[in-house]
C-alpha cells in the first residue's frame, strides 16, 4: 500500500507557519537585546549621576575654605623687649590686642574692646610673630600685617550667614557684624587665596588649621608602606609564581593570600595594636607604626597583582631564555621581570592608592591624636590625611565643614593622580605578543 502524495497547501501552509514562528522568536531576542542595552545605559547614567551630585556637593562645599578674607592691620614693632634673636618666641599678644583697638579708636569700654577682638582671629599673634621672625628687619617700625579675621565674620563676609536669622540662632552678632561693616568700607579687609589651609597644621581653631602636618604624615606612612610592601610582595610574588613547587602548602598559602586580600582593614588595625605597640612596644601615633600596618593590608594586593603580571609574560620568553643556557634566576631577573614590570608597578600603585584612603586601621594605633606640631620622622607623632577628615567632620564649626570638604577634595586629586600614573604606566611600558 502508498503514501498517500503530500498536500501542496499544507507543505507551504506549515512553511510559514515556521517563517513566522522564527521571526516572532527573532523580534523577541532583538526586544530583548534592546531592553538589555537600555538597562545598562540606565545604570551607567544612573551611576554617572550620583558620581556628579557627589563631586558637585563636595567641592561646592570645598570652594569656600581655599580663599580666606584678611584684616590689614597696623601693629608698631617698637617694643624695647623685642630684637630680632628672640622674635620668633616673643609674646605678640598685647601688641596685637593695641593694634586690633587702634582700628577703632571710638571704642574705650571693655565689652567694646572684647568685640573688636572677636571679629579677629586667635591665631593673630602668632601670624604676626611668624611675619616678624621672617622679616626682623621691620622691628623698630610700623607694618601693615594681613592677619585672618574670626572664622564667624569669614563665613558672614562670604555671605554664608543668614542675617534675617535672629541673633540668638547664630554665631555673630550685630554689633561684630557692623565692626566687620566698618572694615569692608574702610578697604581694611581682602579676600585672598588661603595658604594657611596648606602650611598649617592641626588646630582647634577653624581659621587656623591646616594640612600640612597630615600631608606630611601621610607621605611618611606611604613611604614606609612602600618600602616594605613592594619589595617583600614582588619577591613573594616571584617566588610563587616561578621558584615554588605545586604541592599542598603552596596552595594553602596561594589561598590564605587571596582570603587576607577580602579581610576587613579593621583587623590589620588590631593587629597593630596588638603586635606594634603592645608587645613591640613601638611609638604610638607614629608614621612608622601606620606604614607597618598598611604594608600588611596591602601585600595581598601587590602579591597578586605582581603574579598576575608574571603570569602574563608568554611562557615562549622562558623557554627561549633556559634554551641559550641562561639559568631560572637569570631567566626571572633578566628576561621575565622586566616584561612583567608594568603590570607589578600598576598593581603598587593600586595598592598604596588603597592604602592612601584607609581610616579604620590607623584609628586602632591612635593617629587620630590631635597633633599640632609637623611630623619631622617616622618616629614622631603624627595623622594622615583620612583621619584628619574624619576628625574635622566631628567638629561642630561650620568652617570645619568647609575644610573637610576641601580636604577631600585634596585626597581625591592624590588618588586621581596615582591612578593615572599606574595608567600612564601601563600603557607606556606594555608589551602585547
């Protein structure tokens, strides 16, 4: 018996049926891909967004604290007392308090007296004294020395004081803010830029703290961190990757490596305190102490990064070089490194960019101590520039909002900058087969 012959119409009938249930299948994967591909972007606008909002709040709140308005004031060095081998340790104080009271010669009482020093700094005598000792040659005359103004009338000059406030609810009153009034019409008073920002150190006072001491501190600690960490993790590095045998230490240690890299900052910082400074006995605050530290969080990172690197350089170059008779550590050293050296250098810089930013640990060996004096060794007491945020954030004064936001702003362009050299790094020295 036979097949029946097949039908025309329902070969071409079925023909498009799977035409059309293809193209329905091919509409709903491009839809897809299109859904796809508006999600990302959504997520990358989103992201950029809120990267935006963050940079503008900050450095709008940063603005402020890199200018800083100055009083011109006239202070007469004729004092028999003062003489150019003790101006840098003469008492300033009356000589200020007399040339502050000379500007406004109509005020006698002492309530009077009390406000004209208000709208001025605390920190003037020693601007002064600082001016002098510089300059000894203006002892036995009158000079018209820039001093800062109170962080109350700055923030008032700047117009970042409601005055329809009631004067209960701020910082100023009216009677220091009609003296300010008078200077600004008298021309006594400038904006300039504020270099007390960035050669002050730490202070109680808004208008009289600085960077300076946790900048310095901060270039000790990473100097130490540097110096132990690249050394002993690239030299980690090469061995693993090149020397040690495949067995279950080396993987044992390969893992613990990879776990220390994901363990919380916090528990190096106890471990410092634990080890650096209870049972070494080491010096508390110091840059030494953080640099030991940091080093310890950031030698997972630069093991990996630098075997990583190893790893990379084409296993043709090793055996090219073990062929002409060149020996493992010759091969390593002279061939190997040098190839890997961009990706190691990246991966360092990452690292100490890392540990640049790092609070938490440093805060367990006690370098959040309010230090005033400029760090001269690794030994002496000292703060990084994280901590010295954290601590100006804690601070009630509105002016040390402004120099929080504007320190910030000062160890994003350290990171900004660090990055763009492991970048620049990168791309200048590697190598592509």
């Amino acid at each position: 018996m036979t097949d029946p012959a097949p039908n025309p119409a329902i070969a071409v009938g079925a023909a498009t049926d799977d035409r059309a249930a293809r193209s329905t299948r091919t509409r709903k994967r491009f839809a897809a891909e299109r859904r796809f591909r508006f999600y990302g972007l959504a997520a990358v606008l989103t992201a950029f967004g809120f990267l935006i909002l963050l940079l503008s709040t900050v450095i709008g709140n940063a603005i402020p604290a890199f200018t800083y308005n100055y009083a011109q004031l006239p202070v007469e060095l004729t004092n028999e007392k003062l003489t150019p081998e003790n101006a840098a340790e003469f008492d300033f104080r009356k000589t200020v308090h007399a040339a502050q009271l000379s500007l406004f010669p109509d005020i006698s009482d002492r309530a009077g007296r009390r406000l004209v020093r208000g709208i001025f700094s605390s920190g003037t005598p020693i601007v002064v004294r600082g001016e002098v000792a510089a300059n000894t040659d203006w002892i036995g005359t009158r000079q018209i020395i820039p001093v800062p103004v109170s962080d109350d009338a700055d923030l008032y000059l700047k117009g970042l004081v409601d005055t329809d406030l009631p004067e209960s609810q701020r910082n100023i009153s009216d009677a220091e803010i009609a003296l300010v009034d008078q200077l600004v019409e008298r021309g006594l008073i400038e904006r300039q830029f504020n270099t007390i920002f960035f050669t002050n150190g730490a202070s109680r006072e808004p208008e009289m703290a600085g960077i300076m001491g946790a900048l310095i501190g901060s270039l000790l600690t990473l100097s130490i961190t540097l110096l132990l960490s690249a050394p002993i993790g690239v030299l980690a590095a090469i061995y693993l990757e090149e020397f040690a045998p495949k067995n279950r230490l080396t993987d044992f240690i390969e893992v613990n490596i990879n776990n220390l890299a994901a363990v919380p900052s916090i528990v190096f910082g106890l471990l410092g305190l634990a080890v650096f400074l209870n049972f070494m006995e080491f010096p508390r605050s110091a840059p030494l102490v953080g640099g030991m530290v940091l080093a310890l969080m950031t030698l997972p990172t630069v093991i990996i990064a630098s075997r990583a690197a190893l790893r990379a350089v084409p296993p043709s170059i090793r055996e090219a070089a073990l062929g002409i008779g060149a020996s493992r550590i010759q091969t390593v050293f002279h061939h190997v490194l040098p190839l890997a050296m961009p990706g190691i250098l990246t991966g360092t810089i990452i690292g100490m960019a890392g540990a640049l930013g790092e609070t938490a640990p440093l805060l367990m060996i006690g370098m959040v101590a309010f230090v005033v004096d400029l760090p001269a060794a690794v030994t002496d007491p000292a703060t990084v520039l994280p901590v010295q945020i954290y601590m100006w954030a804690d601070f009630p004064e509105i002016g040390f909002q402004q120099k929080t936001a504007a320190a910030i702003v000062i160890l994003l362009l350290f990171l900004i900058a660090m990055n763009a050299i492991a970048v620049w790094l990168r791309s200048r020295f590697e190598r592509r087969w």
